[in-house]
C-alpha cells in the first residue's frame, strides 16, 4: 500500500526524534501523529477497507511504536 510507504518515509525522516531518550513522549507523540499517522491515514475518509489493509495499517502502527522503545 502506497500510504504506508509514504508513512514509513515520515518515520524514517523522523527517526532522530522520535529515537532520542532526551525527547519527552509528549512531544514524540506529536512529532508522530503529525509526520508519520497524518501520511498513512491522508485521504483515508474516502477509502473503502477490507480487514487486510486494516491489519496492514496496524501491524506497521505496532512495529514504529517497538522499534521506537
């Protein structure tokens, strides 16, 4: 899927940020959901989605959030 290439691209972008443990979650939350979830959900209120591309969607979700910690 396009969106989570796209998404995936922010992440790495970011990753600087949001790997840093001088950083507070607060504002790695934000640096998040403004880069990264704000990519991969674009456009998404017109998308018609199966439970594969939702599972997709989660599944990266979960592994940003592990390979953050």
């Amino acid at each position: 899927m396009a969106r989570i290439h796209y998404a995936s691209k922010g992440f790495r972008e970011q990753s600087e940020i949001l790997t840093r443990n001088d950083v507070s979650l607060k504002l790695k939350g934000k640096v998040y959901v403004i880069c990264v979830k704000s990519a991969m959900v674009y456009g998404s209120e017109t998308w018609v989605m199966n439970a594969e591309q939702i599972g997709r969607f989660e599944w990266t979700e979960i592994m940003w959030c592990v390979s953050e910690g």
